[in-house]
C-alpha cells in the first residue's frame, strides 16, 4: 500500500518533482522563480530557501544547475534571483533565507505571465541565457570579441597570427609551451562547462595548430 501524499515530508515531495515539459530556456530565472514558488504553495510545502533551490533545479534543471556539474542545483543563482532580484529590487517576493519567501501582489501578475509563458499564450521575444554570470562565461565571451576568433568566425583561418593567438588566450610574448598549453586546457574546459559549440571549435582548431 503507497504512502500518502500527506504523509511524506516536504523533501520527499519535492525528490519526486520532475522537469516541466513546456520550452522555458528562453524565459528569464525570476519568473521562474515565481513559477517554483506558487508550486510549492500549491503542494503546501514550505518555501524555505533549501526546498526553493531544491525544487527550482527539479522543475527547471537546465536553468538552474551548477556549470560543469549539471546533476546539482546551484544555489547561488536561485538567491540571486529570488532574494537580490525578486526582493530587493522587483518587489515581486517577500520574505527572506529564514522566514521563508512569500509572492507579493505585484509577483502575483508577473507569476500569471510566466504561466502564460510556459503555456504558449504569450510569445516570449527576447532570449535569457541559460549560463550564469561567472568566471567561464566571463573569460569566453572576452575569447569572443578578440581578433583571432573573430577571423575564425569570418573564415579567414590563414591570416590568424601568433600574436593574435596569444592575446586571445591572454598569454604574454614569452610564454613557454608548456604554460600556452596549460592556457588552451583551461579555456578548452570553460568553453565545455557552458556548453559554447563555437568556442569550443575554435580552441581545438588551436590546439590541433603544429605552431601550438
């Protein structure tokens, strides 16, 4: 005989939360955030700061997990967006890591968008990363704007310089072999952690590079 639902605890609850079907990669973190927390109202959990990070990672996995590890919630995003933003800036929750977090009246009509979001009611037009601002996303998207890359980018692989290729990977003139290897790695591995195809390529033109 199963147990019944009024039975479990809350974090036995939320294990059992599985990821929402509709598209929400381009819909932005807070609204999501919102989404999270009228579900847990409505299975009357507790909207404790570890159920809400816990839940937020169940519903929306690609959305809130950590970079590189994408079996586990990361936290730091889920308090940017519920306390940093959805309070302290929006007014859209009240409530805080130890009271728990309550959705304000103001919350209450942007949760219905997101709903309609979700629901394919209203059209989303303007596209939210999914990567968090960090120190891997930081370093790719100045590897982006670097001569090299974008010489890359246009086709023009002949007339990438050495020089160039130093700067973007931010290596001095006298750097040894080993040291421009041990760069190319780490950027190689950020490149993979965010999931970026094109940097991703553009490195391992590099390092497949007889100079490199």
């Amino acid at each position: 005989m199963g147990i019944k639902n009024s039975e479990k605890s809350d974090e036995d609850l939320i294990r059992e939360f599985i990821e929402v079907q509709h598209d929400y990669l381009p819909i932005d973190k807070d609204r999501l955030i919102l989404f999270t927390l009228d579900y847990l109202n409505s299975k009357n959990i507790e909207t404790t700061f570890d159920k809400l990070t816990v839940a937020a990672f169940k519903l929306f996995p690609k959305k809130f997990s950590l970079i590189g590890f994408p079996e586990y919630p990361d936290a730091k995003t889920v308090n940017d967006c519920v306390f940093l933003h959805c309070v302290k800036t929006k007014g859209w929750v009240s409530g805080n890591a130890q009271t728990g977090y309550k959705i304000t009246e103001k919350g209450k009509y942007f949760l219905d968008e997101a709903k309609k979001m979700l629901e394919g009611k209203i059209k989303v037009t303007r596209k939210y990363g999914i990567v968090p601002r960090r120190k891997e996303l930081t370093f790719i998207n100045l590897l982006k704007k670097t001569t090299a890359y974008k010489k890359y980018s246009q086709n023009k692989k002949e007339d990438i310089s050495d020089f160039e290729i130093l700067e973007a990977l931010k290596l001095p003139l006298s750097a040894s072999k080993e040291i421009k290897q041990k760069h190319l790695k780490k950027y190689l591995e950020y490149a993979k952690r965010i999931n970026d195809p094109a940097a991703i390529e553009f490195l391992e033109f590099i390092q497949k590079n007889k100079r490199w």
